[in-house]
C-alpha cells in the first residue's frame, strides 16, 4: 500500500480491506484516467473511483470516477447489494430463525408444523425445511443493517407467545 505513489490518501470510510479488492481498484486507477468532473452527477469534482456493478471486474468499463456524495450514495446501494446476496453466516442465520419463529407463520408452514408435532418432537429433517423455506423469504429487515435490540426484543416477545400457542395446540 505505502508503494502506491501519489494515491496515499485512502478514503477513511473505506470498506474494502480486502487485498484483492485493493489491488484491483489500483490496477484501475492506473488505468483510468481521472476526469475533473462526477461521472455520474457530472456536478462535482471527481473524487474517487468506485466499482458499477458490485462485480468488482477486472474491466475499465466497470468502473467510474465519482464525486463523494455519489460515492456515499452508491455505497449505500452497495451495501444492500452485498447484505442482501450474501451467504448468511451462522450468527445471521440465527438471527432470521429466532425472527422467523416470531412472524406470522404461513398457513404451510403451520401444516408442517403441526405435521412435525403431531409425530413429536421435530426432527433434523423437518427443522432443515423450515429453515429452507424461510431462507427463501425476502428479508428486508436485514439488509445493511444489524438487528436492533428493540427488535430483538420484539422478537423474543413474539417467540414466547408463539411457543405458547404451540404448547396449547399440541
Ligand atoms: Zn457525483
């Protein structure tokens, strides 16, 4: 990094710490020349140089140069992009389950429910398809940013009653 001439100044808010991504943006700011102006907004001064599709490609055409507020506008897109295709990691996964347990179950979702619990207990198998199913659910309420305590707390509210309700049903 101390090898990059004239580029030492590293935008603070910086999110790719990443080498590859690093090494990446330089080889194209090598290449791409900086214009005077925001290529997107074409108002403001040209500030740094930011990826267009997320794909982060090896290609000049992928690439722009921007002024800060588009950049902070498209980190924002960005972020969303990331969260939202992202491989959950377990602590995530938790997260959605323990929220999952807390929404309006569908009406399929109860079947199976009911289903597993009249067999008894659930199993490994059915415990994976729940989760299957609310991994395909959209979750707007994850994306860019961290569960909240209040909404943990909610969440935890809405477990309780649904545990209940389901001791009754049994
Ligand atoms: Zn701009």
């Amino acid at each position: 990094m101390y090898g990059v001439r004239k580029f030492g100044k590293q935008n603070p808010n910086w999110k790719g710490e990443d080498v590859g991504y690093g090494a990446l943006h330089s080889w194209v700011k090598r290449r791409k020349e900086k214009p005077r102006l925001c290529e997107k907004c074409k108002k403001k001064p040209a500030y740094d140089l930011a990826n267009i599709s997320g794909k982060y490609k090896r290609d000049l055409g992928d690439w722009w140069w921007i002024c800060r507020h588009c950049h902070m506008v498209e980190d924002g897109r960005m972020s969303n992009l990331i969260n939202s295709g992202r491989e959950f990691t377990e602590e995530i996964k938790r997260k959605i389950s323990a929220s999952c347990m807390g929404r309006k179950l569908t009406e399929e979702t109860k079947r199976k429910i009911g289903k597993a619990s009249a067999g008894r207990k659930h199993t490994e198998e059915t415990k994976r398809k729940i989760s299957e199913t609310h991994k395909k659910m959209p979750k707007p309420w994850l994306v860019g940013q961290e569960v909240s305590n209040t909404t943990r707390r909610k969440m935890s509210i809405a477990r309780k009653k649904y545990w209940r309700k389901r001791k009754q049903l049994e």
